[in-house]
C-alpha cells in the first residue's frame, strides 16, 4: 500500500514513471522516505520536532544561517546582511538585506523581522525559550525588539556573547514570517498559528504545497528565492515507517533518498551500484544518567566505575554500527567548543579494582528503558557487565511515554536515552548536562542535571553562566572545552555516543545535505546528473 500511495502523490503532481524495471523519479523532483509522523506543526513558531523543522527550514529565511555545505564555519549573513553591537554588548542592530521578497510578493522588512520575534515570544510555545533566555517575555517584547527603517534592534538584559545571540538567531523558532500575509488569517488571539500550522509565509527556497499528517509533505520551488531558484522544481517527502519498506522503495528507484535505514538495510544496499549511503554526525547524544537519588550510584566510585563497563568499541562495531560513533562528551561534534576527547576504554579489571577499592562488592539497580531495541541492547550490554564486577541490573522495559514521565519525576535510575540539541550554540547542551541551580524535588526543572538530581558544583553553574557573555569567540571554545573537562572527571550523566545518520541515496542524486549537527535538511543545492 505503501508503495501505491507514494505513486499517487506523483501522479498528482502532474509526473509519471517510467514502467521499467528499475524506475527513475523526474529529473526536476526529489522524492524522499521518511519517518515524518512526529511533525505537530509548521509554524516556526512551534515547531520543536526533527521533521518539522526540516520542512520550516526550506520554507523559510533566518536573519542568519549557517552553510549547508559547510557546517564547522560557523553562522553567516543572511536576511540580516550585517549586524553591530552596541551598549556594552546589550544592543544588537542588524541590518536587513535590500530587495527580498516573500513568496506572496511582499518584501521583506525589518518590520516583518520584528513582528516575527515578537509573535515567538508571545506565543510562548516550546521554543520560544530559545528567545527568552535574552530577557524577552510577552510584555516587554514589543519594547526590546523594535525596528527602524531597514535596521532591527534588539536590547538584551545582559551583554551576552554575540555568537550565543547570533546562534539562537539561526534557529527555527527565528524563522522570518509574513506580517502582512500571516495578519490576514489571525483568528482571535493566535497571531496566525492556527493557519501557519498548515501554511506557510516565508521567503524560502520553496513553498508549501501540501502536508498530509502521516503520509506526505510536498514543497515547490520559489523561483523567486534571493538566493537563486533550487533545481529540484518539487521536494515531496513520503512518511515510510518501516526501514524494509524505504530500502526497498530506494531499490524500485521510487525514491531519491532513505533517511531511516537500519544497519542490516543499509548492509543491504553496500553492493547496489544505483545507490551510496551518505553518512552525516547528527547532534544527538546517546547517554547514560545514574541518578544521584539512588543510594548505589550515587557514590562516586560507582559513578567512576560506570564509565568503564561501556563496552563502547563493541557497541559502536556491533548494534550501532554505522549509526552511533563513540563520543564522551556533551557537546556533539560540529558545535563551537565541541571536545574530541574520549578517555574511557571497556576495562572490567579497573571497574572492579574501583569498585572493590571503595569497599563495594554487590548491589542492585532497578531501571526503566524505553522500547527502542539500540537502548533495550546497550542496557543488556551493560547489565552483562555490570553482573561481572558483582552489580545487578534488573531491567523494565515501557513505552517512550512511560519512561520520560518517569524520568522527568527523577524515579529513573539508570537512564539510557538520547538528548538533541534545541539550538545551535554550544549553551543549547550545556546548560542542561552541566548547569542546576535548584536539585530540590520542588524546582521541578527539564535540565537533566536536574532529572538525574545531580546537584552541580557552583563552579560549573557559574562557569555555565560565564561562557553565555563572554565576547571573545576562542576565549568562549576554551571555556566551553574547561567546563567538559571537569564535567567528564566528576558527572553522573555520561555522554556515549553521537548519532550518525545514513541515508541511501541514488548515485545520480548530488549535494545532499541532512544539516549536520547544528541544522535541520537542506534541498535548495540539490541537483542530479
């Protein structure tokens, strides 16, 4: 069926397929299987889901962005064309490019940049705590993010670090919307979210021309873009659960692009000479939390002794091949300040002198883990040996529902999970694994220092703090790098791996670009041969 349904939507847009054995999609069309069923909503606004933000990040402009096709540089001009900080680092004005336009025609205006911030802060939906760390809230918004002319000012309460501020600003929730457009379809007091949740109004490479929740999204090429009309003239990217079914759909040429292949498929494909698989470090972590409200794993030899009974060689080789690399620290690679430092080996022999040095020959832990097979094998990975230096892991297994419910009730002993960055600057992560100002149960915080009730150090709250204002960019990578050093020497969330994303592409497929670490899908470079 699945199959069936993906032919339909082409032969919707006015294409058809060759009837050959191995078929070929439209030279001007990319078509992509995807797991796509997470996306809520597409207004920028809201959107804090993987696949919703790889659909807002081709429907719409940042004031900046980052090169797709080179994610270590860094943030660059792009609506805002250039930027100036003033006030002892508390005012930033940017300057808006001249002559871009919406895809409704409108130009594109400081105003329109302004509204846009405003509406985000308002809203106050998920991301917009992205915006809020800068002292913005519902009622002084419209007082500290103004507009004049061509110029958009922002005051912020603290002189924070102009790439902290540069890098909240290339995230999707700073998405630039059409006032005008967007004012024509308020309904009450929603500022537009109801229709933008469906619609679009940005000035992106392409247009949104349907989104069917479940089964398929379908984008047009804006001929219009400032930055040159992309060659694919349509993107439509079909939600294909199963990772059997995109790899075969890849094979039958009905596809361009398989996002969520497992190992076996993508083993499967190795000797295909039509495809490749593209491989990308996303910005996920794998880690483990020993909550410090356990009597057991909250002695720091066992917290020290956890981190050498990841077989993380036989892992990384065996389950996760090609899906997870090692990776020991919180920041992922591609952010500033990102470490790749890895000091920890499989050593049974070490965990168990650390062990026995302190005193502790036996224990149990009871623990939860979520029903995705990659955690049920790392945790049975780990109780194996656990069991070898006289440590006892008994394991539940419950729905994703189940244990974040848990976990965030800090009930969760030993967590296994990931964490994906919600923005793109080095804060985004460690503001959550290193920072807690407040472990009593009654804070009720989301940082998962707090989750794994690990009350951090002063130091490294302040030392936190510190790395959000300070203005010199390689002063900040060096803090960032300090602030991990510590952090691996002493916390009980341990950073495991980082996730690797391989996607099957056809050979004749060139420029794909899944973001990186930092970003979400780009198609406007996408070409074939």
């Amino acid at each position: 069926m699945k199959q069936f349904s993906l032919r339909a939507i082409l032969l919707a847009t006015a294409v058809s397929l060759a009837p050959a054995a191995f078929a070929e999609t439209p030279a001007d069309t990319l078509v992509v299987a995807a797991q796509i069923d997470d996306i809520i909503s597409l207004d920028p606004a809201q959107s804090f889901e993987f696949s919703g933000n790889d659909v807002d990040n081709n429907l719409y402009d940042r004031l900046v962005d980052f090169d797709p096709m080179d994610l270590n540089a860094g943030f660059k001009p792009s609506l805002a064309q250039s930027w100036e900080v003033t006030d002892g680092g508390k005012t930033i004005t940017l300057t808006m490019r001249d002559g871009v336009k919406f895809q409704s025609g409108n130009p594109v205006r400081a105003e329109d940049a302004a509204w846009s911030l405003q509406r985000a802060v308002k809203l106050n939906k998920s991301p917009a705590f992205i915006l809020a760390q800068f002292g913005f809230t519902p009622e002084n918004v419209d007082q500290q993010v103004t507009f004049d002319g061509n110029k958009l000012i922002l005051k912020l309460d603290q002189p924070y670090a102009q790439s902290f501020v540069l890098n909240c600003l290339a995230s999707n929730v700073a998405s630039v919307v059409d006032k005008e457009t967007v004012l024509g379809h308020v309904e009450g007091e929603d500022f537009g979210n109801t229709w933008l949740s469906t619609n679009a109004a940005g000035s992106g490479p392409y247009a949104l021309q349907t989104w069917r929740p479940n089964e398929a999204v379908q984008l047009t090429a804006f001929d219009g873009y400032w930055q040159g009309a992309p060659v694919m003239k349509r993107v439509i990217v079909k939600h294909v659960q199963e990772s059997s079914a995109q790899r075969l759909l890849l094979e039958q040429g009905d596809v361009d692009v398989a996002r969520n292949l497992t190992p076996t498929d993508v083993d499967g494909i190795a000797t295909n000479d039509k495809v490749v698989v593209g491989t990308e470090p996303r910005g996920r972590i794998l880690y483990m939390g020993l909550s410090q409200k356990d009597p057991l794993l909250s002695q720091a030899p066992v917290v020290e002794a956890m981190k050498y009974l990841v077989d993380y060689a036989g892992i990384e080789g065996s389950f996760l091949k090609g899906q997870f690399k090692t990776h020991q620290n919180f920041l992922p690679e591609g952010y500033l300040g990102a470490s790749d430092e890895n000091p920890w080996t499989y050593d049974i022999e070490k965990a168990k002198k650390i062990l026995t040095d302190a005193g502790i020959t036996s224990g149990t832990v009871k623990t939860a883990v979520r029903d995705i097979q990659e955690y049920v094998n790392v945790a049975q990975t780990l109780q194996a040996s656990m069991a070898q230096v006289g440590l006892t892991l008994e394991i539940q297994q419950m729905t994703g529902a189940q244990v974040l419910d848990a976990y965030r009730a800090r009930s969760v002993p030993i967590f296994i999970g990931e964490w994906g960055p919600d923005y793109a600057d080095p804060n985004t992560n460690a503001s959550t694994f290193a920072y807690n100002p407040d472990n009593s149960d009654e804070a009720k915080l989301s940082f998962l220092a707090w989750r794994n009730s690990w009350a951090v150090p002063d130091d490294m709250n302040k030392a936190t703090i510190a790395a959000t204002i300070e203005g010199d960019t390689d002063k900040r990578v060096q803090m960032y790098l300090d602030i991990q050093k510590e952090y691996r020497e002493i916390a009980p969330i341990i950073p495991l791996f980082q996730r690797i994303e391989q996607a099957g592409i056809q050979k004749n497929v060139k420029n794909w670009n899944a973001g990186g670490a930092v970003s979400s899908v780009f198609y406007r470079q996408v070409t074939k041969e």
